[in-house]
C-alpha cells in the first residue's frame, strides 16, 4: 500500500469558498469565480485531493445561476415583493 496523502489545493479550495457568497450578493462574480475554481479543482486532481474544493465551487455556481434567474424574474416582472 502506498502511505501517499495528497495534500489539499488551497487555491481551488479558497475560490470555491469565495464563489458562495459572491453568488448570492453579486451573481456575475459567483460565475467567474465558481468556473476558475472548476477548471483549476479539475487540472490539480491527479497532484493533489481537490474533491471539497469541487464540490464548493459546483454549490457557487449553481447559487450564481439561481441568483441570475431571480434576477431576471424580478427585473421582468414575474416575481414581485
């Protein structure tokens, strides 16, 4: 068995944490950021364990896209306060 441990990708991992609230506030930010963080998670897997940042990037982003349909809806007129 090899005793090897990856070690945790800081960057991916910070922006994923990043693109949450970012998602929720400003939603082009949440986009841009939760992307990087797919694209960099997915081009470190084979050096490092880059799984939580992932997954944190995947939830900005989806968070990014429900904001900007909300953001339409209301801007439209179809949801209103």
């Amino acid at each position: 068995m090899d005793n090897k441990k990856k070690e945790t990708y800081t960057t991916g991992l910070v922006l994923g944490i990043i693109s949450i609230p970012c998602g929720l506030l400003i939603a082009i930010s949440g986009w841009i950021l939760g992307i990087i963080g797919i694209v960099l998670n997915s081009q470190k897997k084979e050096e490092f364990n880059t799984k939580t940042g992932f997954v944190l990037s995947i939830i900005g982003l989806v968070l990014s896209v429900i904001n900007s349909i909300f953001g339409i809806l209301f801007n439209l007129g179809y949801l209103s306060f």
